[in-house]
C-alpha cells in the first residue's frame, strides 16, 4: 500500500510530476492504495473549504501533526484520526499547513497564495461549500482554487474544467469566476461555467440573477446576461454569441444526466472520457463530421457505444485493461 503522506500529497497538488503520474498510474492495481487515496480525497475537499487559522496556531498544530506522524509506525490512516474529536481539530488545520509551510520563506506573499479547493478526477463530480457558503457543484476533471483571503478581501476563484455555481448574494464583494482571460462576474445567482482547457469556447449559462463577463485585458469588452441564455466565447477570436437555452439541461450533469442534442461529435466523446474515465482513440477522422443526439443517464458503457455505431455508421470496439480504451475505426 502507499504511503498515506504521498497519496495525501497527490490529493492536495503538491506533489511533484513524477511522484503524481506514479501513483495514479498505479492506484487501479493497488486496491488498499485506491481505497485510501479516495477517503484522502473525500475528507480534503470537505476540509479544503474551512477557513484558516492564525499562523501562530498553524505552527503548534503543524509540529503536533509532525510528531504524530514520526511517532507511528504504520501508515497514516485518516479514518483512525477522525474517530479523535481533539485530532480532527488538528485535521482541519491541514489544508493550511500545506500551503503555509510550502510559502514561508515568502512571508510578503504569503495572503496571496492561491488553495486548491478540490480536484475531481475523470468519472466523479463533486460538491463544496466556500468559506463564503456560496455552493460548487464540480463536473468531472475540474480544478477549483481561490485566495487565501476569500470570502474576507475577495470572492475570486479559478475554474478549469466545469462547474455549477449557487453564490451567495453579497453585494459588497463580487464573485468572480477566472477562466483563462475570461472574468464571470456576480453578486449573488446560480449559473453554470464549461471551461475545460482543451475546448476552444468558454459557455457560461445563467438561471437567475445576472452575470457580467469582463476580459483581463480589454476594459471594453463588457456582456451582460438574462436567465436562461447561454454566452459562448471563443478563445481565439474574443467573440461572444449569446443564445437561449434550456439551463436544466445544461446543468443536468450535476445529476448525473448527459444531455446531446445534435452535439458535434468532438464534445460527446470529450464528455464520454470525462464521464467514464476512457481513451477514446479515433482512427477514423470523418467521425467527427457526425454529430449525436442522446440522453446519458445510467447507461453502461457498452451500450452508448452501440447506440454511436448505429447514428454515425462507424465501428467501436471496447479494449478493457489498467484503462479502458474505445477504438474508433
């Protein structure tokens, strides 16, 4: 099994690169390990999202949790300490001291660093409550990160991938969702954000409240959007298109729901590697001529490939191994 130190590292990204693609690369076949690294996870994205303690307090707490961890000779297992209430305490510290002690040297910028909220990986969604109690519903492959001073100086936060956003309304501090140089701007509304590094257009769509999108760099650029509209910025041009939609099924995916209503087929197998954590390997490009109209809700895998070989005419075969992989030929 791994070490519970190295997996909680992984978890917290701060391991390094090598360290990191080790232990996922390995965590299918190492069941103990996988089982650990998802309790790790679970318990920092609830604890990610308390507030931090004063440093003096970060500094006792760390060298108790030091002299914990050097004093034991099996590995450190989460479950064990949260039947402590006085070593849970000692828990929620932990998101903190990480970033803490990683930046001491820097004490000037120290208010500045940026805290990963959560991490999902491929074929789980996640939900977090900020220390501002506005709520995230997080999509698949998605990194969340925010200041260390949220919810007091700011509500800034940094999305790659897909969130929902329920904001609580404060009129005194804006929300403000980064993505690349698009800036969502709110006080307080539910609206959803697709923003995965690899598309070439960023879709915010509102369902109530209001919501302005800035750019970093142009003071010019300003849009505004009603309930039920759906903006989509390109990346490469900086242009916007506004369209009408049907939000609850833009936010369906928070339920577990894939809705594909003449999708290009680029999206639906970007989603369906997402949703089932696969390669999808496409050896014949006119694929992507195609486009799909479907629902997603629980069906297995084998069957949405069935139902992708009868619309588009193509053939799709299932490799099943450390990863599944889907041939398209």
């Amino acid at each position: 099994m791994r070490n519970a130190e190295e997996l909680f590292e992984v978890v917290s990204d701060v391991a390094n690169a090598q360290v990191k693609q080790s232990v996922l690369a390995n965590l299918n076949e190492e069941n103990d390990s996988k089982q650990e690294y998802n309790r790790i996870k679970n318990v920092w994205a609830l604890l990610a999202s308390e507030k931090e303690m004063p440093s003096y307090q970060l500094e006792q707490l760390y060298l108790n949790f030091q002299q914990k961890l050097n004093s034991r000779k099996q590995p450190f297992v989460l479950n064990i300490f949260l039947k402590y209430a006085a070593i849970f305490i000692l828990i929620l510290s932990i998101p903190s001291l990480y970033f803490y002690f990683k930046n001491e040297n820097k004490p000037a910028q120290t208010a500045n660093v940026f805290n990963t909220v959560v991490v999902t990986e491929n074929s789980q969604r996640s939900k977090v409550i900020l220390p501002d109690s506005s709520v995230v519903w997080l999509n698949a492959g998605t990194r969340v990160t925010y200041n260390s001073d949220f919810g007091q100086a700011n509500r800034n936060v940094i999305l790659v991938g897909q969130a929902f956003f329920q904001v609580t309304k404060n009129k005194n501090l804006p929300f403000i969702v980064t993505c690349k140089e698009l800036k969502v701007k709110v006080l307080g509304t539910r609206f959803d954000v697709d923003a995965y590094p690899n598309n070439e257009n960023i879709n915010v769509a509102l369902e109530t409240g209001i919501v302005e999108l800035l750019h970093a760099e142009n003071d010019t650029f300003h849009y505004q959007l009603i309930p039920g509209e759906l903006a989509q910025f390109n990346i490469y041009s900086k242009k916007v298109a506004v369209k009408k939609v049907n939000i609850d099924r833009v936010s369906a995916w928070t339920q577990g729901i894939l809705y594909f209503n003449d999708s290009p087929m680029e999206e639906v197998l970007s989603k369906l590697e997402r949703r089932f954590d696969i390669d999808i390997d496409v050896r014949n490009r006119k694929i992507y001529n195609s486009v799909f109209t479907g629902t997603i809700k629980n069906e297995p895998l084998e069957e949405i490939v069935k139902s992708i070989e009868y619309s588009c005419s193509v053939n799709l075969r299932i490799v099943r191994g450390v990863k599944t992989k889907v041939i398209i030929r």
